[in-house]
C-alpha cells in the first residue's frame, strides 16, 4: 500500500492527461466530424512528436513491469527485443515509409490491397483488430491490474475497469490528434519515472561491483550477456534472436496499424522517417532503465537488502509478476512513489490509448466503409467510437484467459510469434520483389494464419521445446515457399498502382535525397547502426 500524498499525486496525473486529450483532440479540429482530423491528425505530425509517439505506443505498463521480471529472472536477455527494435525501424524508415506516405493511405490493410487486392485487405483488417485487443490492450491491462492491485489494495479488475474508463473517454472523443499529444507528455513521464527506480536501486546495490559480485559467486554472469549460446535454459539463444526477431519485429513495427498509424499522421516523408529513427535511438534506453532495475533487484534479494517473501507462494516459489510493484514500495520514498505510479499510469494509458484509436481506423476504414462506400466522415467517425468502446470490453474478458502466462513477457511474445510470419512474409516479398502476386499473398495469409493458429493450439496441448522466435522463423520460412510457389501458379498482374508499389532494387530507397545535413535519414540510420553495433559487442 502507498501513502495518501502518492495517491494523491496519482490521482491529479490522470486527471491532468484526461484534460490534456480532451483539449488536444478538440481544439485542434475545425471540424468536428472530420475523419482525416480525427484519425490521423489531419497529417500534421512531426518527428519529435512522432518519435515519442511510437516509443509510448511500443513502451506500455506491460514493459515496465515484465522487463523488470525478466530482468530479476535471467538479466540482460530481454533487451534483444528492445535493442533489435533498432534495426527494424531502420528498415521502415527506410524501405517502407515511403510507399506508405506517398500512397497517402490511411491505414496499413488499405496499403496492402492497393498491392495486392480486397481480400489481403480484409484479412489483414482483420487480424490487426484481434491483435490489437489482445497484444496491446489485454496484455496491457493484465500488467497494469497486477501492479495496481499490488500498490493500492484495490481489485485487479477494478483497477483496470476504471483505467478504461479514463482512457477510453479522452481517445474516442479526441481520436489520434489526442493520442499523440497525450503520449508525448507520458513518455516523459515513464522515463523519468524508469530513471528514478534505476537510480534509486544503483544507490542501494552500491555500485557496478557488488552486482558482479553477487553473480560471480552464483555462477551467474551470463545475466550481464546478451548473447546466450545454444541451448539457453532461457529458451532465447543467440541465433533465435538474430533469424527470429526481425520476424516479428517487422510484422510490429513496420506492418502492425497500432504502431506505424503514428507514421501516417506525418507531415511529410523526412518527418516520418526521421520520427522512426529518433524512436530508434530511444529504444537503447529500456535494457538500462526497464531491465536493468529489475537485475539489480536480485542482487539486493541475493544481498538480503529486498524483501520479497510478498511475493513467495505457497510451494516457496516467487511470484516474480509482482517484483517492479515491490521495488517501488520498498525502495522509494513517499512523493516520489506517486511520480513512479504515474509513470505506470502513463505506459498503460498511451499503450491502449494507441491501440483504440487504430482499432477505430481499421474497422471504420477497412471494414465499415467498403460496404458502405458512400458513408460520410460523420458515419465513419461514430462507427470508430463504437468499436474503440467494444474494443475495451472484449479485452477486459480476454484476462483470464491471458493471466495463465507465468512470465506476461513470454506471453506476448508467444502470441506474436505465431501471429507474424505470413504479414510479415506478404509485406516483405510485396515491397521488394515485383512478381509477388495477389493471390499468392491472398492465400499465403489465409494458410499462414491457420497454419500459426494451429502450431500455437498444439504447442498449449502438447508442449514443445521449440523457442517461441524459432517457431516464428520456421513458420516464416514456410511462407515465403508457399508464397513464391503460389506466384509461379498465379502469376502477378500488376495494375497502375501496384506497379509503383515495390523497389525495383534495395539501394532505391536511397536515392531520396532527404534533408541536409545530420538531419538527413540516411546519415541516422547509418548512426544508429554502428550504434547499435557497438553496444551488441559490448554485451556479447
């Protein structure tokens, strides 16, 4: 439980964002019904703007309090999803932003079938809406709940109830415009709430030599590794990180609506490339601030400095889930704790607000406007609010059924390993290889889509060894055959527009002169990879 001053500050945190959204969505709308206003900011975003929003999107409650897990569990392991992330953002800046602004599309299914054709768009509208309910809103909620509950003795669903309330109310009046700015400030706030623990729990260690201390006497340097070899009890080798990720990072950050809807809103090409990159450069940030406190927490446990028999259970096991609510109320003083409950508030509130406001344009964009083409922005607009208001109900029934996962990290990741490959694998032979045609993309992500469904149902029945990147892996590489088999059966028949839509060689991109100087995104990107570089040589 937390003092009443903390509370206190908690509570004018939300009350402050809930204004915020309320003003930022409708002071900045000449029209009331707009749909370009309401679900893209009417394409006025700029980089930094950009930049935060998609860390804020991507860095929600749920990362706060499972990379700390996952930090107190096996160390440093975790950060090769956040640091990988990098190389991701690379490729959209550079591979798949320019497609996706220049084709002036409003959601990333209607980019699909102006390559391909209706049924890719369908699905993928489809599938967007599933997983936006339950990666980034579900999960979200379950993380939230757990520390909530922890923190200030009210019912998880409760907690979690009142949350969707407060968040709902500002994103489905203020739409992105809300979204945006709201995340903006929350992403300030979460950071300087990570380093506030991080300080906090670097004080009470004592330094960099008690930690490698603690793990040399427990055998247990590998937690300060990235890298881990083959047969990693963690499930996470090296070669699972380095074939597996980029097939879901890709499918996250380069074709999931819930992310990359902060790309469309752009003012222009170079402001949506260099957000892309500047979210990339902060994705260094969580393995220091996210993961690290959590590491630090089993050196104080292992030093005798950390209670943690709140979290034992019955068969003296701990309940890890719990830990990052724990360091708060043991390591941090009374005013800051409610500057570190805000910080949570602000990863839970901008996760779910995002992922509402996308579910509002896929399903008024992709869903209720083709089969009602004449429908006017006021129709799409109410259709968005109702789904966005649905949305929060359907995620709040999944929790359950998602609570099951021993580690919420592990779980999302599971989920999105079986969910990515055929998006991924349509989105990447469509925008780099010319004869990738409709229908092998049509049923690619028809059979993939089963085939995932159908690998992640025997998994839970009949449990496999197989690391969830792996399966991620496999099931890609299975269809990319399928998809270049199926375009020499249905050969590709490009129309005016599809025609435009692909690179006739990688080094295309490149030819986009950009802005001048350090601004210029080639210059960035060439940045953030040796960066990158550099940092995986350092933690090999």
């Amino acid at each position: 439980m937390i003092a009443t001053t903390d509370i206190i500050i908690s509570i004018c945190y939300v009350a402050f964002i809930v204004g915020l959204g309320f003003w930022a969505g409708l002071s900045g709308k000449k029209n009331d019904s707009a749909a370009g206003e309401y679900f893209l900011a009417g394409k006025s975003l700029r980089w930094p703007m950009i930049g935060m929003a998609l860390f804020a999107t991507n860095i929600s409650c749920l990362h706060l309090v499972s990379l700390a897990q996952s930090g107190f569990d096996t160390g440093l392991l975790a950060g090769n999803f956040e640091w990988m992330a990098a190389f991701t953002l690379i490729l959209l800046a550079l591979f798949f932003i320019p497609f996706y602004i220049r084709s002036g599309v409003a959601t990333l299914p209607d980019f699909l079938e102006r390559r391909y054709n209706r049924a890719c768009r369908d699905w993928l509208a489809i599938v967007s809406v599933v997983s936006a309910i339950v990666i980034h809103i579900a999960f979200s909620f379950l993380a939230g709940g757990i520390v909530l509950e922890t923190l200030f003795g009210i019912n998880m669903f409760t907690s979690i109830i009142l949350i969707a309330l407060v968040t709902g109310a500002y994103t489905i009046v203020g739409g992105l415009r809300a979204v945006v700015v709201t995340e903006s400030v929350q992403t300030v706030v979460l950071l300087a709430g990570a380093v506030i623990i991080t300080v906090l729990s670097w004080w009470k260690v004592g330094g960099w030599q008690p930690v490698v201390q603690v793990l040399q006497e427990g055998h247990q340097m590998d937690k300060l590794s990235m890298l881990h070899p083959a047969g990693d009890p963690n499930g996470l080798p090296w070669y699972a990180v380095f074939l597996g990720y980029p097939v879901i990072g890709i499918w996250y950050w380069c074709a999931d609506q819930t992310i990359v809807q902060r790309v469309l809103g752009a003012k222009d090409e170079n402001h949506a490339r260099t957000g892309a990159l500047f979210c990339g450069f902060i994705k260094v940030l969580p393995v220091f601030i996210f993961i690290l406190p959590g590491l630090l927490a089993y050196v104080l446990f292992k030093q005798g400095h950390l209670d943690l028999e709140v979290l034992r259970q019955a068969d003296g096991q701990l309940h890890t889930k719990g830990i990052y609510s724990v360091m708060i109320t043991r390591l941090v003083p009374t005013g800051l704790v409610g500057v570190l409950v805000a910080a949570l508030l602000s990863g839970l509130m901008s996760q779910i607000s995002g992922a509402l406001n996308s579910i509002a344009t896929l399903v008024s964009y992709d869903l209720y406007k083709r089969n009602r083409p004449q429908a006017t922005d006021r129709q799409l607009v109410k259709t968005g609010r109702i789904a966005a208001g649905l949305a929060l109900i359907l995620s709040i029934g999944l929790l359950p059924l998602l609570n099951r996962y021993e580690s919420l990290f592990n779980g999302i990741n599971d989920v999105i390993s079986h969910i990515a490959p055929p998006i991924t694998c349509v989105f990447l032979l469509g925008v780099f290889w010319k004869k990738a045609s409709s229908l092998s993309a049509q049923y690619t992500l028809w059979i993939g889509s089963a085939l995932g469904a159908g690998v992640y149902l025997t998994g839970k029945l009949y449990p496999i060894n197989t690391p969830p990147l792996m399966v991620a892996f496999y099931l890609f590489v299975v269809c990319a055959l399928l998809q270049v088999v199926l375009s020499f059966v249905f050969p590709v028949q490009h129309t005016a527009e599809s025609s435009r839509l692909y690179w006739e060689s990688p080094l295309a991109p490149l030819r986009v002169k950009g802005w001048p100087g350090l601004a210029n995104y080639k210059v960035l990107s060439a940045v953030l990879l040796l960066m990158m570089a550099a940092l995986y040589w350092l933690f090999r």
